[in-house]
C-alpha cells in the first residue's frame, strides 16, 4: 500500500468507535501519526493503541478543551496536517415531539463540536500554510426526514465546510464534507431492525454501507491526491439518495 498520509499528524474526534474508529484505523494504515480524540476513555486509549497514535480525552462542545488538546499536539509534533470532525450523536423526533434537551445536546456536538473544531486548528493550519479539515455530515444534511434536530445540525454542517472552505483555501487550507447513508455502525443498528431495513430497502446497491468504505473517501480528502478538492460534498451512501 502506498502509504498515502506518511509523516502526517491527523485528528480524528469521535475515535473511539464505529466510523472513527475506521477513520483512525485507515489514516494510521496510510502512515500518519493518528490521534484519537473522545470522551470515552477506555475504548478510545484502547484505539489509539492499536493504531500506533495517541489518546486525547476531548469534549468538542468546549473550546479551552480544544485549544489545550491541540497546544499538545503540535508541541510534541510540531504540527497538524489534518482534522476529521466525526463525533455526533443522533436522536429521534420530529417538530411535534422533539424536546429543549435533545435539541441541545445534538446541536452542541454536531454542530458546535464542527465549528469549534475547525476555528481552534484554522490558525495552525493558515500559519503551516497547509492543512485538510474534513467534516463528517451526512445525508440528512442533504434532504428532510423526521429527526429534525439531527437534520438541522447535518445540513448546518454542510454550510459551514462551504464557508469555511472559501475561507481557508487562500491559505493552503482544503474543507470538504462527507455525507455517509446508512452505514452499519452502532448508530444505526441500535436503533432497531425496522429502522434498519427503513434506510436500507431503498438503497440501490442493495445493503447498508460499512465504515470502512466511508473511512476511504476520508482518507481521499485527508491525502494530496485530492489537493485541488475544495468545498466539496462526497455523498457514500449506495445511491440512496441518487434520485
């Protein structure tokens, strides 16, 4: 394998787990130093052990967490090369049901967690003059359904890689978005068969993703091949939503 991502520092937030965890696994195979970021201390150290990195205890919805975790990162490696914004949170409930609290928590970490991430690593990356951020959206950030809140925060991070994107790239500095279908991580799958077989039965290639093949469009965006991909949407979903 061509290792694609040699002698780069990656940040990959929601590490611990499901497609973090791949995005980790991945960008660590393509040989950059990978560090993990989470709340989840146990399965994220384990992680970051398993791919060679670091663990970084990291609540996104925290700016001084983010500036501290980041200070460390580039005092021990003297910069970063790239940002994988991929922690959220999904939960259920339309306009007529959803409550004050679900509304916060997700808007927090999906949406609040994305651009204080992208604002605490920007000055690094302007000053490096290089640098690839890449947002984990989804394909609810691209049409409606009933989980609102979650689909409120989706489309907002589509917007702000666009913003940020024209932005940054005078610096050297690439924003993409990554809108993964239904992918076969605990996300989906714990939440039940019918909602399983709901998001599946439509997809033209017949089956549900997995976080591997999300974890491959990343690594594109993370990479120099993909040095003149700006503000792009790279949708990984089987065709779910090709019509």
């Amino acid at each position: 394998m061509v290792e694609r991502l040699a002698d780069k520092v990656v940040i990959v937030t929601g590490a611990a787990r499901g497609m973090g965890a791949a995005e980790a696994r991945q960008a660590a195979a393509e040989g950059a130093h990978v560090v993990v970021a989470d709340v989840a201390d146990e399965a994220g150290a384990t992680v970051a052990a398993e791919v060679g990195g670091t663990y970084h205890r990291l609540d996104v919805t925290l700016p001084p967490e983010w500036r501290a975790v980041l200070e460390k990162i580039r005092t021990e490696h003297g910069r970063i090369d790239g940002l994988v914004n991929n922690a959220g949170v999904h939960r259920e409930g339309g306009v007529l049901e959803v409550d004050e609290a679900t509304i916060r928590l997700i808007t927090e970490i999906n949406q609040y967690g994305v651009i204080f991430g992208m604002a605490a690593v920007a000055p690094i990356m302007r000053d490096q003059g290089a640098g690839s951020i890449v947002n984990i959206s989804s394909v609810s950030g691209m049409r409606g359904h009933g989980s609102i809140a979650y689909v409120g925060s989706k489309w907002a991070v589509r917007g702000m890689t666009k913003s940020a994107a024209h932005e940054l790239g005078r610096y050297g500095v690439r924003v993409n978005s990554v809108h993964p279908g239904a992918i076969a991580t605990d996300m989906l799958l714990g939440r039940g068969e019918d909602t399983v077989e709901r998001w599946t039965t439509g997809v033209p290639l017949g089956r549900p993703g997995r976080a591997e093949e999300v974890a491959a469009a990343v690594m594109f965006l993370l990479s120099d091949e993909s040095s003149y991909v700006n503000g792009a949407e790279i949708v990984v979903d089987g065709g779910l939503i090709a019509r």
